[in-house]
C-alpha cells in the first residue's frame, strides 16, 4: 500500500513561499510527528508534502491512503483534496485543529476524522485500516507524555524554512484565553526532562526554538528544564507570557541556559480588552516595565497584537505603530481578531449573530470575518493593513534592529532578516474579497 500525507496550506496564501520565506516560516513539526507514529512495514511507499513549500499532485502516484492535516484557514483547500483523492480511489483521513472543532464538518468531506492528538488515534486507526474495520470518528486525549516518539524531521522537507530546528516540552497551555484554539486540541502534558535533552542533543545543532504555548507555564518544570539545557550550550527563543518579565530568577535561569529571544502575546495596550479576553496578565500600562525586565537579562521581545477587540477604538488602533515604538520592542507582529470554531470567543459571536462570514480561507488573521463593536469590518481591515505598514517603514525596522539587545552580536543579522522579511509580508494584497 501506499500512503501520502499533506499538511495542508491555504491555496490563497502565498506570502510565505516569498523570497524571505527562510526568515518567517518555521520548521513545522506536524508531519514529521505523525511519520513518526507509523507502523513499520504497512506501507511500501510514504510520501509527504509540506504545502508551505511543495505541491500537492493528484495523478503522480496512486495511493491508497491519504492522510490530510490542516486548520481553519486551509480547510476549503483541504476539502478540495479530498474530493481529489477520493474520485482516484484513496481513503481519506483528515486532522489537526478544523476537525478537532468540527468533526461532523469535516466527515462530510473524508472517510474518516481523527480529532485531538495523534499519537493513540493514528497508530489504531492503521491497526483497523489493515484489517478492513476503519471507524468514522477517532478521539483520544489520554496519552502520556513520556510515550512521546521523536519527530521524523529527516523525512520531511526543509525548503523555505528558517534553518533552526524546533522542539516541543509541553504542547498545551494551561491559560484560557477567549480567542485561542489551543486548549481545544491540547492539554497541558510536560514531556520528561530527560527525552527533552536526548531529542535536542540528537539534533546536533546550537540553536533551536521551543513551539511551547507557554514555556514558563509550569516554572517548576521550565526551572528543571533550564536547568539541564545548561550543560549543552544552546541558544534557545520560545514563547513566553508577560508575567515572565517580572520574574528575575526565571529571566535569569533561561538567559543562563541559552534564550535570546522570547515571543509574548501582548495582545492589547486597552487593559480592559485584556480583561475581556480573559488574560491572565491583563495590565497594559506595565508591558513597557516587562520588556525593559526582559532586556536586562540579554533577551529580545517579539511582542504580538490583536486588533478589533470591543473596546477598541479607530483612533487607538491607528496609534499602534508609535505606541509600539515606546514601548522598545524588538520585533512586532499583528492579526486580526478571528473566533475560531471551537473557541469560546466563537461561540460567543455566534450568539450573538456577529459571525458574518463561514468562508473559512478568510480566518488566516488577516481579514475581518465579524462584526467590531466600534467600527466596520472594511474600516478594520484598512485598519490592520495600515498599521502593518507604518509599523515596518525602514525607519522603524532599522531602529528595532540597532537598539535590541542583540545588536552588539551576530545574531542582529537574524533579527534584521525578520524584520524585512514582515516588512515585504505583503500584508496589504492579502485575500480581501
């Protein structure tokens, strides 16, 4: 048998397969994790496609399984190569985030839905494949992070890709942000420190970048985990939350073992749309203290933004860009609010009658798929677009650069790549339509 599995990218999206491309997408671990789950032996031949960087062909290969990955933004693709697939005769199997919050959706389109985590759910829906008793549904969330296989990175393509690899400790979070689709996927499950280290020495390499939520969720553990990274001399960036930036042990523990660099959902500058979102840090007026905090330990800042939270205003929003700047952040990144299906924020608008479009391509961050409480969805839009641009004018990319922390050693020259490659992200001719 053969089997083919795509993680799924939306066919309207291009930015990202652009001649910076290098410097924005990182290294996707979800095809390699779930290479790693399949048994050997089952299939004479396994092809992958990342369609960040490949392509997606119907009539190259006759395969009798394909497995399809994707979120909400590259389900009508995915549905699109699934009708492919099955008019060529394939079994089809969808995941990932879209069918963990709409199973029944997704099932019109496939054979079978695999919801949640994969690594009990995959290996057992092969198992009943083989033998001929594949289920419509799987769903199981009760694994042990201590089972965790390594990812099979060699196995998947690196084309466009940043060139440092990624790690994941713990894959889930244990805030619950009104707008975030990852506790509908995840939970909060620390690997042992142990395979952690194992799997970053077996790497070879003196960078990497952890894809935990929230790598200083349980500080307990990011103390034992820093701890060990240590010995290996690694330089490490992860994700983080603002109250990171008044811990001095922590910055200083993280610094010591290796991170340059920390990724903060900021959100917000109106603490009470941080409120609203159910943030646990929620006071704007202190994010210029944390990341002064963070500076001081040697760290960069990469602060993100949400625009058109209730209490936002037109005149706030377009204040962005200078605000940004006061507050001495290394590098900024903005998105447009999208309630997710699965999240409560979802839920929440759909109660309320405010969803105005279910053309899922257009829940990529980039486009207005609700009504705003102080604005139009269009006025939003031209908003977020205008804001992305006088955020990355040269002026303002060559200041962020030469004032970081990182300026005075190599590493300025990544932080200068990012921050031209946002500035050509071309925001502006994203989808509209």
């Amino acid at each position: 048998m053969k089997l083919l599995m795509i993680h799924v990218w939306n066919e309207k999206e291009i930015s990202y397969r652009g001649r910076f491309a290098k410097h924005l997408s990182y290294p996707s671990l979800t095809l390699a994790a779930i290479y790693a789950l399949i048994p050997e032996g089952v299939f004479s031949r396994i092809d992958v496609v990342d369609e960040n960087s490949q392509r997606v062909s119907y009539d190259k290969e006759q395969y009798d399984l394909v497995l399809l990955s994707f979120e909400t933004s590259s389900s009508c693709t995915a549905y699109k190569h699934c009708a492919e697939f099955k008019k060529r005769g394939a079994y089809v199997v969808c995941g990932g985030y879209h069918a963990t919050a709409l199973p029944e959706e997704v099932s019109a389109h496939c054979d079978t839905v695999i919801a949640g985590p994969a690594e009990i759910s995959v290996p057992q829906f092969i198992e009943d494949f083989v033998h001929g008793i594949p289920q419509k549904f799987y769903k199981n969330y009760n694994i042990c992070a201590a089972d965790f296989k390594v990812p099979a990175r060699d196995k998947i393509t690196e084309r466009k890709k940043l060139a440092i690899p990624a790690v994941i400790a713990d894959r889930g979070c244990q805030n619950s942000c009104k707008y975030c689709s990852m506790r509908t996927m995840w939970n909060s499950n620390p690997r042992p420190v142990e395979s952690v280290v194992e799997e970053i020495k077996s790497l070879e390499t003196k960078m990497v970048i952890f894809y935990d939520p929230n790598f200083f969720g349980k500080r307990e553990y990011a103390m034992e985990l820093m701890q060990a990274l240590k010995p290996l001399k690694i330089l490490w960036a992860s994700n983080a939350t603002a109250d990171f930036g008044y811990d001095h042990e922590l910055m200083q523990t993280a610094y010591e073992s290796g991170c340059r660099g920390v990724l903060i959902g900021l959100e917000s500058l109106n603490s009470q749309s941080l409120t609203n979102a159910a943030k646990r840090f929620h006071d704007a007026d202190k994010y210029k203290e944390v990341i002064e905090n963070i500076h001081s330990h040697g760290m960069a800042v990469n602060g993100c933004f949400v625009l058109g939270f209730d209490n936002d205003t037109e005149e706030e929003l377009l204040a962005l860009p200078e605000r940004v700047d006061k507050l001495g952040l290394d590098l900024c990144r903005f998105a447009v609010l999208t309630p997710y299906p699965g999240t409560r924020q979802y839920e929440e608008y759909e109660r309320a009658g405010r969803i105005t479009s279910k053309d899922w391509s257009r829940y990529n961050q980039h486009n207005t798929v609700f009504t705003p409480a102080n604005m139009t969805s269009k006025r939003l839009d031209e908003i977020y677009r205008q804001v992305w641009k006088e955020a990355y004018s040269w002026k303002r990319v060559l200041r962020r650069t030469f004032t970081s922390p990182w300026r005075k050693n190599a590493y300025v020259f990544i932080l200068l790549g990012a921050n031209i490659g946002f500035k050509f992200l071309g925001i502006d001719k994203r989808m509209r339509k």
